[in-house]
DNA sequence: AATTGTGAAATTGTTCACAGCA
DNA sequence: TGCTGTGAACAATTTCACAATT
C-alpha cells in the first residue's frame, strides 16, 4: 500500500533472486509460495522477504502465501523486464568476447547490440549478427544513442576514457570491468565487477583465519 | 591501536580499492597522502579513509597523511598479499575459459592451478602449463586439497553439485558466476557475481526514471 | 597549520513481534 | 489457524566534529 518509505538500495538486488526463484518455482509446476519458504532459497530471513517485497506492493494474502504468477508479474514489471534492453559493450578481449558469447543475456532481456574495441586485429570480427567496430566511432553511431546500458571491458587505462564517451552518447548506466574507480556525472550509475577485490576479501579472510 | 571493534565488512574492500590507489600514486612517484585525497580517487569521503584504515591500525601522521611506502606494506600484508594463492576453476566455458586466459591475475597474486569441466570436447585442453581435466577426477586430485579458493563457473544447473565437492576437498572460499544461491557450511564464504542481478538493477533503475 | 584517529550523532538497513486478515 | 504487512526495536555503517599530534 506504502509506495513512499524509503527503500534500501540492496532490495533490488534481492528482488532479482525473489524473481529467479520463483521462475524456478513455477517451471516445477508450484502456484504458491510463502515468505518462510522464498527466504530458505535465497538464504534470507522470512522478514527480510516479506520488507522487501512491500517497499513495491502488497503482494501477499495472509494465510496463504504468494500467488505465484502474480508475485512474477510484478516483479518481472517493477524490473523493468518485458523491454529488451539494448546493451553497448565496449572492449572485446577475454572478458568482452565471453559476454558476446554468452547466449543467456537474450534470456534475461538483454541484448549486445553493439561492440567496439580499439584493436585493428578485432574490429570487424562478426558475432552473430554483429561486427566489432572501431572504438573512435562510438559517437557517429546512430544506435548508440538508443542504448542507456554499457559494459566497460577495456584495460584499465583506457577505461576512464571510454567512460566519458559513453555518458556522451546517452548511456546512464555502465557496468565496468576495469579495475578503476569511475567518475560520471550525476545521474549516471556505475557497478563494478572487480574480480581482484573479490579475490582480495578471500586472501584476506584466509590470512586471518590461519 | 585498536584492534578489536568491529569492522564493517565492506571495509575489507574498500581497502582493495585504497592499495589499488597507492600503488597507482607510488608509480607516479608519489610518496604522501592524505586521506582526503585518497577519498577523491575512490570516491569516499575523507572520514570513511580514515575509519577504515583505523580498523586495522595506526598508519597516519597527524599534519602530514599517510607515507605511501608504509602503508602499502601494511595494506598488502591485512590482504594477504605476498603469498601466491592457488585457485581451482570449476567450468572452462565462456567465461571459465576467459579467466584462464587472463593475464592479470598472476600479477596480483592469483594463480588458477587446476581446472575442470564435464564436457568430453574441454577436457584435455591445454592453457598454457594448464591441462583441463574431468569434473569427475576433482576429489581424487591431491593438489585439489592444496587450493582453498574456487572459481565457479558452469551452468546454473550444476553449480551446487559442484559447491558440494569443492567443500569436501577443502575450499574455503567460493567466487560464484552462477545465477544460484548456494548452500555452504559455517566456515566458507561465497562471494556472487551475477550479471542477470547487475544488469536488472539497470533496468529497473531506467523503468523509473523514465 | 594541517591532518590524523575516534567517540558520539546521524543515518541506513535488518529483525522482531504482533495486529489483522483470509 | 497460518501467514502477511508493518511499526517499533535493534544493529550496522557512515558521517560529524574536534581533541590530539606532528
């Protein structure tokens, strides 16, 4: 009923796995599920579930649970699923090429519809129905304007640079590879993958610990 | 000083990030710092700089920042890093086969010793000194019990199968690719990267705002 | 004069516990 | 009776602000 509280930004992230859950769910052919049980699949409490999900609505019936369908309706609205979203991906190295490869994207609504690199050896290679194209192009391109999502793969030096001509051309969210903090304007997200800091928590934890 | 309260656990990766920038600073010949500007390369605040490097130690000089030298060898030493840290990959499709081929990781202390997949076509494969071997064979490999980090990147399907195995030869943590909540024992961490999670935070942001 | 280290305050996020509904 | 939705309690994290230090 509430629309207004403040909602914590992790919740939309816990959406997500609430989606893919019951997705998961429904595919075993369940119709309800209540906030005990989502909590035990996604290693949450029942609270947590339950807060989370009425930051957006009132999706429950008490005594029995969520429907189902109409739980993943709302979620996959609120998500913003339904529109494929197109996606500009720039950097085709290692990390680049697996994500031009990698066939669940389209699954899950997202599609790399361009790829740039600055290497003359991978501009023009074809995947699929699309050719990497020369990094300096970026901005004459038409259909970048149309894509508000990128992908960051390029080496950390060149990462800032490519940042800032991505936020040129209309992008306002970017997921970075690169090992580098990111400056955007307002208005512009940007998340990190950063596989050293990953592994960093790990030698730090097993320091510690013997 | 104080080495007992408590320290947020997002601290130990924003100390990634502060190494990362000293090291950037000290290659550029630098050799103070102070915690402001370390907050402006990383986008804290000058306060969270400090409180965090407080967790682990004195490391400042009242009036004159941090010497970049010392803090370094500090840094390095909470991380962990010095010791090179054998990793196991689990899964040499797109993305498991981009790590293998990803220069960076040795230089920063990781090395990924073993690899392992269930397809008939990428067992046998070789990456450098590196021979791909059946998924089957993990328990029985000696030097698996040596690697206490896993990498896993295989289909959704097969991951908790997976997590099982590599618990039992003694992996302690767990950087998880796969779109899965998995079940672990007291004792090991598991850190996710999720693209599907990452990527619909985006569009649900882009849903809202426009 | 500049800048740290840190209690205390403010803010943000999670869990409790229960009234109210199906 | 079983389970949601939620205000209130609690916990964790960040920011403030300033005494202490070089």
């Amino acid at each position: 009923m509430n629309e207004k509280k403040r909602i914590p930004k992790s919740a939309v992230s816990r959406l997500s796995l609430y989606l893919r859950e019951i997705q998961r769910l429904e595919k075993d052919g369940r119709d309800r599920v209540s906030s005990t049980e989502l909590g035990e699949f996604t290693d949450l409490t029942d609270a947590q579930v339950r807060k989370d999900l009425s930051y957006f609505g009132n999706f429950g019936t008490s005594g029995s649970g969520y429907e189902i369908a109409t739980l993943k309706a709302s979620l996959r609205k609120i998500l913003g699923k339904g529109a494929m979203w197109p996606i500009v991906l720039v950097g085709v190295g290692n990390i680049g090429s697996a994500l031009l490869r990698y066939p669940g994207f389209k699954h899950e609504g997202f599609v790399i519809k361009e790829a740039y690199d600055v290497d003359r050896n991978k501009i023009g290679v074809r995947y699929d129905e699309l050719v990497v194209k020369d990094v300096a192009d970026i901005n004459k391109n038409e259909k970048g304007k149309a894509a508000k999502i990128a992908i960051i793969a390029v080496p950390e030096k060149a990462a800032q640079d490519v940042a800032d001509i991505l936020v040129k051309s209309n992008v306002k969210c970017i997921l970075n590879f690169a090992p580098v903090v990111l400056k955007v304007p307002e208005g512009v997200t940007v998340r990190n993958i950063d596989l050293s800091t990953e592994l960093e928590n790990f030698s730090f934890l097993l320091s510690f610990s013997k």
